[in-house]
C-alpha cells in the first residue's frame, strides 16, 4: 500500500540514475542504530505506562490484559473445539492433544463464509451465525453429544475481565490472534513467552509479572499482556521520523496495494502492468529499490519494539543474559524474501544481551485457541487437585476450639500428680518462681546450649536509672563426633569452650554466677537441678540421659581444674524467652518459641502444681507441650503426609514414656519437621504430574531438604516468585513459575495451620490464668488466640536473646531471691 503510493510520486520525478534519485528522497526512511534504540526506549516507557492504573488511559501502548496466566508444559491432553474470527470467513476446529510420552496434535476444521450483512449488523446476529456454524461442525463431527471445552480467537483488541465469556458452549477461552501464535510456538518451544504478528496488522504479546500489571488484582505468578502496540506513536512521539508520505497516507489518499516482494523485475512489471503503468526495465528497478527500503523500515521499527519486550523480560528476570523463543506469524513476515532476515539482524544488534530464536507458529489462531484452551483446562484441573490436597490442611473454627479444650484438658492433667505420669503434655516444673522486677545488677555468665552451636555469654545487667543489660558472646561448634560421643567427651568440650570464652574476656579468674540454657527435655528438682529425660536434635552422646546436666558440667569443671563458677540456674530456653520479655514489661508471663521446635512456659499458681511441695507463690512451668495428641486426641487432624513424616523422622510414634512429649503436635507445629510436611506433599504433587513436570529429582528425595529458613523465606510476602524459584533451584530443583506458585501455596497452607494449631495451644494457657500478656507470633496465631479467647487482651511481644540474656536474667533472679531469703 505504501510502495504503491511512493511509486505515483517517482513516476513523474525519475530523471536520472533511478537508484541513486531513490536512495536521496528517501533519506529519511533508513533509521540508524541510534535512532532505532531511541525508538526502543520511548516503546519502554509506553509499556510502563500501559501498564499503570492511573497512566493507561493516556497510554498509547495499551497493553491489555489477555488472563493467560501460563504457557503449554508438554502435559496438556484433551479434545477441543477453537474458533478463528477475524476476517471474511472464519474457522471452526476440532483439535486433539495428546501426551503419550510424547507431544501430539491432531486438527481437523471447516471454513465458513462470513456474509457481509452479518458482519455490518447487530453483535447478537454475529454471534446467533457463529453458533449455528458451531453447532453444524459439532454436528457433522458427530460431537454434538459432547460438551468439549472451547476457545475462540477474536482477532480485534478487546478489554477481558476474565478468561471465559459464556457463549452457549463450555468456552473456556477468549484469545487474541497473537496470543494464539505464542501458545502454539509454546506448545514445541517451552522458552517461547513472546507472541509476534507482522501481516496485514502487526501486533506484538509477552509474558508480564503481575507484580508489575497495575490493571489487574494479584501479585503472584505472570499474564501474557497483548500491547496493542500498533497505536504507538499515536501521541505525536514519533513524528520525528515520520515522513510525508507517512502523513499523506494517514489523510487516505492512496489506494489498496498489492505485494510487490517477490524476487525478479517480472513480477513487479507486472504488477505495475496491472496498475494501467508502462514501466520500464529501470522503473522497475527503482520500484524494487522503494520497497525494500520501505519494508526494511518496517522490520527496524518492529525489531525496536521487539527488542524493548526483551529487554523488559530480561529485567523482570534480573539476567544479566536471557535466553527466549519468540513465535512468529503473519503473512508479510512469512512471504517477504528479506523480511525475516532484516527482523532478526537487528534485534540482535539492538539488544546483544539476549539469546533469542524466532520460532514461526503453524496453524496460528486455530491451533493457538486451542492450545490457550488447553492450558487453562490443564490448569483447572491442576488446581482442582491441588486444593483437594490442601483442604485436608484447613482448620474450622470448631477444630481449633476443640483443640483447645483439649489442650486445655493437658495442660491439668500434666499439673496433678495422680494423671501426671500419663499426660501427653508433661508440665515440667522449672523452679523458677519470680520475674525479674528491674533491680537485678551484676556480671553473670550464660551457657545455651541447643543445637550444632554452643554459645558463652558475658552478661552485665545495671540497674537503676541507667537500667540496661550488655552483652558478649562467642560461638562455639559442636562435632558430630562430639555430638555422638561419651557425656564426657561433650561436658569436656563445653568447659574447653568456656575456658577460651574466660581467657578471651580476661575474666578466667572471677567466680561469675551462671546460668544454664539447656534447651532438650529435663525433669528439674530444684532451679540448679535437671536431669535429662532424652537427647533430641541429633545428640546422642552416651552416659546423658537420667543424670543431671549440673552435675556432669560440675564434674567436668572440676576434671579441667583451672577456674570455678557458681552455677545457679539450668533454664529451658522457653523459660529464657519468658525472662528476657519480662525484664522488658512486668506484665509477660509466658514464653512462647514457635521456631525449629515448638514449645511454651507460663507462670503456674504453686496451689495447682500437685507434682512439687509448696502451695504460696507462682512458678514457671515447662510444658513441654510438643508431645500434646500422642493419645490420639488430634488425630483426626493428621494427614497422610503428618503419618509419612512421623514414620520418617529419627523418633517415630511413640517410643518410650519419657520421650512422648516430643512427637505429634510439635511435628505439626515445629519448623524442624514443617519442612518435611511440604516435602511429602510436593512429591505426591509431583507423582501425580502437577509439578516439575512430574519428575522426582534426587533432590526432592532427600530428607531435611526444606530448612527452617527456606519455608519462611517462600512464604514471605514480600519475596516475589522470581526469588522463589531462585531458591528451588538452589534446592536442586528446577521449577516453572506455576511450580514456584503452587511451593509458594504449599508452604503458607503447613505453616497456616502451624500457626493456627499453635494459637489453640497458646489460647487454652491465656485462658487458664486469664491476665494481660506481652508476646509475639504471627498474624495468624494472634488472630486464632483473639477468636478463642476473646475475653482475654493479648499483647506480643518479641524476645530478644532469649536463652542468653534469659539465661543471665533467671540467674539474676536466682540471685536476687536468695538474697533476700537470707536477710
């Protein structure tokens, strides 16, 4: 069309050399590099500003959201129907795609005629004749009996609030064409995520993050956006390179073309021929010379457009180099000798930072509905599946108050010492019986002992206006060996390790008083007494379990002889938690640690603790809450995936007495095992081929895979899917977006419950001693201890240091208490 109108104006001008007279009016249409990435950057901007909310409806560039949230995998199956709307005759398919081990897909259609009256008349005329061609297909295809699921390409921009518009058959898509050409490219290119169309239109779609599309709700995963990019310019920002002709044809003055680009001066005399013109041999040499300068403009502005999407995808990537598949249809692409070629020199020279193939699509629109179609069914079904599995995940309200009351029921059979011995929840008297009241001052030293880390503490607390608590430490590794070694060889190490804490501090001489952090389960007799019930957290070290830890870090100080400290506190790391909140506000009274265990503490009237003398006062009791529901009681809240992970784990069911506080509730509740609950769901995700294309990497076959930190990290709200995938991958495991949103899905349904199981917990202590506290969790624990206990105010708070500074504080207490005992 262009070519024929430059072709009216040389006719009368071309005097001289024809080429040389055509290469300097028409200057202005070759478009430098510079130029071109100029062109590249303002193309940017209009994306963005399509993409915002308030800036869209001055956007040129109106990037519309298409609701194709993901790309064909490979495991797409099924019979479907698709049509192709967008001419004088439109399309009705019958496409089959089948898996089989391998991709497959089988089309068979009919045209029909699309009379001019119907295409001039009313939209409900349109769609009447669109659904009687429908219904003839369905009905010569002998499928009339079957209610297949369909997709339609209506070829026109058009704004979609969702996927599916109900027309009079199960529609489960409405696809743009060159949507269409991206979903057909993507079903044999999985790295296929932009969709080109240069034809009698051109158009250009790609894969968005939500995170970035303002037009939409939802943050998580990524929408193929159809940029409608045909208006861009259409605010003036491009007349810079327009040229008069350019101008003249945006006024109609010329008159349709016809394609003057096939190789030889035959085909264009003849074209000429046919346009009532006697061309000569250098005529036609000139025409040629036209078109291709026009047409090569062309693909240089379609490739800085192009290469603007690319670089928004490497950026939404965070690559440094991306590697990417673009599909490509239309008929001036396809047909145009040189085309093609100029297309891809140029984007690779605009942006030489991406890796890109061009994939050009078959069957386009037809098939690309189709494949649209397809995803979404596989995508239906997938969540189908997938909210099945995590539907056993949820906890009613009557759920958790039942848990509750049943805690609650625990928690007094723990305290009397007639039930005592069978409670699940064992409520370990700890002996410490007053919270610290800000006059606790002096030099204590700390132990905290948990895990594969040893710390020593220097504590100084001051009391007075100047009231503060500082404090130096140093980590210590515990070996493996050393883990599993004699109780001698670990109670020798810890002193060794106190030894370098003392010299390094230059305090080895002073006699400090200390506190104990002794985080696995013990029976106290006094506050400076505590005798292992058994190892957890891997330690195993022989000659522990049913002697007291004092003693033995007595007995190994005394072996190493070279200094003396006045232990007078072992402290459950609970207890410290609850010591080190309560140095901060009087009113806390319960310690809460809701992290690689689980456990809490609460300050218990004296009355009410059957199993130790005494009935004035308060003390703290130790729940040691983990083992709550290994009498069955919960047991109608254990999945499958709870039952694989006990039979799992180094201390399955119940083993004997002393070890049963340790087991189902902590297991449903404790990041330590968190971890494993997701593990055994992303495998049976997986064997049923809804994840990571239903392949178990080694990776996801090892246990312990999903630490703490990594559950907490794909949970986070602020972590976008780019990062968690990131963190898939270094897990081994290499995920889809729609993987990372389904882990993402996974991961916040375990922990929900997690936390709401631990709010029923926490909710059956604060109403047993009804009074205002100060603690912290999450949003969901506070929420579920607000629902249950509504007539209690609770506040959280968070500990600082709780098994170091607690440790410090129990033992100033201690202290401070004997003190005053003694005057």
């Amino acid at each position: 069309m262009f070519a024929v109108h430059l072709v009216a104006f040389y006719f009368t001008k071309l005097k001289e050399d024809q080429i040389k007279k055509v290469d300097r009016y028409l200057y202005h249409m070759r478009l430098s590099d510079e130029v071109l990435l100029d062109v590249m950057t303002r193309f940017q901007s209009e994306m963005v500003k399509g993409l915002g909310r308030d800036t869209n409806p001055t956007a040129t560039v109106k990037m519309l959201p298409t609701f194709v949230r993901s790309l064909p995998d490979g495991s797409e199956k099924g019979d479907f129907l698709a049509l192709d709307l967008g001419g004088s005759k439109f399309r009705v398919l019958r496409v089959k795609v089948s898996e089989d081990g391998k991709q497959n897909v089988q089309m068979e259609s009919q045209f029909y005629p699309t009379p001019k009256e119907i295409i001039h008349g009313s939209g409900n005329d349109l769609f009447e004749y669109v659904a009687d061609c429908l219904s003839d297909f369905m009905e010569t295809k002998d499928i009339k009996h079957k209610k297949l699921p369909l997709g339609f390409t209506f070829s026109f921009p058009c704004r979609q609030t969702k996927l599916a518009e109900d027309i009079d058959v199960d529609v489960l898509a409405l696809v743009n064409d060159t949507v269409g050409t991206m979903m057909t490219c993507g079903y044999d290119d999985p790295r296929c995520e932009v969709g080109v169309i240069i034809g009698t239109g051109t158009n250009a779609c790609y894969m968005e993050e939500m995170s970035n599309i303002d037009l939409v709700e939802g943050d998580e995963g990524r929408m193929c956006i159809n940029t409608e990019w045909g208006a861009f310019g259409d605010d003036a920002s491009l007349d810079d390179i327009r040229t008069e002709f350019d101008k003249e044809i945006d006024l109609g003055s010329i008159n349709p073309g016809k394609q003057l680009y096939k190789e030889g001066l035959s085909n264009t005399k003849e074209i000429l021929t046919e346009l009532g013109l006697t061309p000569s041999e250098d005529d036609c040499i000139a025409v040629q010379h036209v078109c291709t300068i026009v047409s090569f403009r062309s693909a240089n502005l379609c490739a800085a457009a192009l290469a603007a999407i690319l670089t928004r995808l490497r950026e939404n990537k965070k690559l440094t180099r991306l590697r990417t598949t673009v599909g490509m249809d239309g008929t001036l692409y396809k047909m145009h000798p040189q085309y093609a070629k100029r297309l891809h020199k140029v984007v690779r020279r605009l942006v030489p930072n991406c890796d890109v193939r061009f994939l050009v699509s078959e069957s386009g629109s037809g098939k690309g509905a189709a494949m649209v179609t397809a995803v979404a069914y596989r995508l239906l079904s997938q969540r189908k599946q997938i909210d099945k599995v995590l539907a056993y995940f949820k906890l009613t309200k009557e759920n958790l108050i039942g848990v509750k009351n049943q805690m609650r029921a625990e928690l007094e059979r723990g305290l009397k010492k007639e039930t005592n011995p069978t409670a699940t929840v064992k409520m370990l008297p700890t002996f410490v019986c007053g919270m610290p009241d800000g006059t606790e001052k002096g030099k204590f030293l700390a132990l905290d002992l948990g895990g594969t880390n040893f710390r020593v503490l220097l504590v100084k607390i001051r009391s007075g206006r100047s009231r503060s608590v500082r404090m130096y430490n140093k980590i210590f590794a515990i070996p493996l060996e050393i883990m599993q070694g004699t109780g001698e060889e670990l109670f020798d190490h810890i002193v060794q390790c106190i030894a370098d804490f003392l010299e390094y501090m230059g305090i080895k001489g002073a006699r400090l008083p200390l506190g104990f952090t002794f985080s696995f389960p013990c029976r106290q007799a006094n506050i400076d007494k505590g005798t292992l019930v058994g190892w957890t957290k891997g330690f195993k070290a022989t000659d522990c379990e049913g002697e007291d830890v004092v003693d033995m870090l007595r007995e190994a100080i005394k072996r190493r002889n070279e200094f003396d400290l006045d232990i007078v506190a072992v402290v459950n790391d609970t207890v410290g938690t609850m010591m080190t909140c309560g140095y901060e506000d009087p009113n806390c009274e319960i310690g809460l640690i809701a992290g690689t265990g689980s456990n809490v503490c609460y300050m218990e009237e004296m009355k009410n603790i059957e199993i130790v003398e005494g009935e004035e006062g308060r003390m703290c009791i130790n729940t040691e809450w983990g083992g709550f529901g290994d009498n069955g009681c919960i047991d109608d809240l254990r999945t499958t995936y709870d039952k694989e992970v006990d039979e799992g784990s180094l201390n399955p069911g119940k083993q004997r007495q002393e070890l049963k506080a340790w087991h189902r509730y902590e297991k449903m509740t404790s990041g330590m095992y968190l971890g494993e609950i997701v593990r055994q769901i992303l495998i049976d995700l997986t064997k049923r081929g809804l994840l990571f294309r239903g392949q178990i990497s080694e990776s996801l076959r090892r246990r312990g895979i999903f630490e703490t930190k990594f559950l907490s990290q794909i949970e986070s709200d602020r972590l976008a899917l780019l990062q968690v995938r990131r963190i898939l991958q270094q897990l081994g495991l290499d995920s889809t977006c729609d993987d990372s949103i389904i882990v993402k899905k996974v991961c916040g349904s375990v922990s929900k419950r997690a936390a709401q199981l631990c709010g029923a917990g926490l909710a059956a202590i604060v109403e047993k001693i009804r009074a205002n506290r100060n603690l912290d969790f999450s949003r969901i624990l506070q929420e579920t201890v607000k629902e249950l206990a509504p007539q209690c105010d609770v506040t959280f708070m968070l500990s600082e240091d709780g098994s170091g500074k607690g440790a410090a504080l129990i033992t100033a207490v201690a202290k401070r208490m004997h003190t005053v005992a003694e005057n």
